[in-house]
C-alpha cells in the first residue's frame, strides 16, 4: 500500500481537453492532413521512477522463489496500479517529446506541436493514446518513426 509523501507525491497528469482533439480534428479536416491516433503499448513501463521516488514491492504469491519473506523488489520503473505511474508516464513522454523539438502549449498541457517553416506536426495527448496530424504527410510519418524509437 502506498503512502502520500512516502511513497509518491504527485499523482496528476495533464491530459488534454475534449475541446484540443476537436480543435485538431477540425483543423486536419479544414485542410485536408492526415489524421491519426495511435496507442502507446505498456506505457507505464517506458517511464522510469526518479531517484526521489522509491517504491518496494513484495514478492508475488506464486512467484518461484519458496521463502517470500527474504525477498523485496525496488521498482525501477513505474507500473500499472502506482498511484504516481501516471504522472510519471507523462514526465517520461513529455522529455522524449522535448528531444524531437516539440513545445508545449500553455492552453493545454496535453497538446504539444513541432512547427518549422515548411512543417507542422500536432499531437494530443491522452495518458497513453494520441491524436496526431499536421502538414505535410511525410512530417507526420517521420514523427511517427522518431516516437516509436
């Protein structure tokens, strides 16, 4: 069981607003760009806890070593049921996003855009799925390659 202050001590995650994936939606529409969503597998997996964060976790019942009672784990990255795995998701992708040149917007924490004098790609992002469109194709295919490493 987790404790406030021990264990963990943010658990919120921006995600964005009904209004943001309608505003893309109509955006993509009004000009004819790809629109896409797509869904991060085991998510919560890919963040890692920071040093501050320290999490033990008991041996599961039927986990192969006979004497449970000798055995803690020290949880290296976030998982599903963490009260902190949200947040930490979003800290995790919001860094990655960071590195592929992506800003913020500071309407909606959830929306971030990568703009360039010949592109623009958009991405809103939902815990773990996302809607992704812009202009041209190929700028929204080569996001995709750049966040699937």
């Amino acid at each position: 069981m987790q404790i406030h202050g021990i264990n963990y001590y943010e658990t919120y995650a921006p995600v964005a607003r009904l209004a943001s994936f309608r505003f893309l939606i109509a955006i993509a529409n009004c000009n004819g760009w790809p629109l896409d969503s797509f869904d991060f597998d085991s998510a919560y997996l890919n963040s890692v806890l920071g040093d501050d964060e320290i999490v033990y976790l008991e041996q599961p019942k039927d986990y192969a070593q006979k004497d449970a009672k000798r055995y803690i784990f020290r949880l290296v990255k976030a998982l599903y049921g963490l009260k902190q795995g949200a947040k930490s998701w979003y800290d995790s992708l919001s860094v990655a996003l960071y590195e592929l040149k992506f800003t913020r917007s500071d309407a909606d924490h959830g929306v971030f855009v990568r703009k360039s004098t010949d592109s623009l790609v958009a991405l809103a992002v939902h815990v773990d799925n996302c809607l992704v469109t812009g202009f041209p194709t190929k700028s929204v295919q080569q996001f995709k390659v750049e966040i699937n490493k």
